[in-house]
C-alpha cells in the first residue's frame, strides 16, 4: 500500500510540474529574457522594432542622438558614408519604404 501510494504521489507530482515551467511568447521575446539568454544588443533591439511595427506602434526609443540632426554634423557623417558604404547611417529597420523595382536611389 504504501509503495503504490508513493509512485502514484511521484507521479501525480511529475505531471504538475512542466505546468510550472511554462512561457509565452511575450516572455520569450522580452528584452531582459534575450539579454539573460546571449542575444545581442543589436539583436534585441531589432526583434522589439519589429514587434512594434507588427502592432502598429511607435518605438518609444529614439534612434538617431540630437547631436546627428545638427547640420554640420550630418554632412561629415553623410561624407564618409559615401566613402564607406558600410558606414552606420542608423537606417537598419528605421520604416524605410521598401521598394519591389530598381530606383535611381539604389545607386
């Protein structure tokens, strides 16, 4: 009696616990569970703008500092983004149309 009383307590024990060890997409996704699981900064930062666009919301976050909006500051940066195409311009997923023909611009 006792040994059957104590598999069916193991077992009944057994199947309360993945109950415990359940997690959602929204946990899953969230920046403090990526950053604990060795994603990137880049890497989470794109997942959480994706996820913004995907709900229609904007990202509180801003991507380009002030200093970059300054004029004298924004030719430099544009000059050597010239020079160096892979030069950060900060437009990585920054809702930049995405066009479907080739375009002057793409040059």
């Amino acid at each position: 009696m006792k040994k059957s009383l104590l598999i069916l307590s193991l077992a009944a024990l057994f199947t309360v616990l993945p109950s415990y060890a359940e997690l959602t997409t929204a946990d899953t996704v969230s920046p403090d569970y990526m950053k604990n699981h060795g994603y990137s900064s880049a890497f989470i930062k794109a997942t959480q703008k994706s996820i913004a666009q995907s709900n229609g919301e904007a990202l509180t976050e801003p991507v380009e500092k002030e200093y970059y909006n300054q004029p004298v500051v924004k030719a430099v940066r544009r000059f050597f983004m010239y020079l160096d195409p892979s030069y950060d311009d900060h437009s990585f997923m920054n809702d930049h149309e995405i066009h479907t023909s080739p375009h002057y611009e793409d040059l």
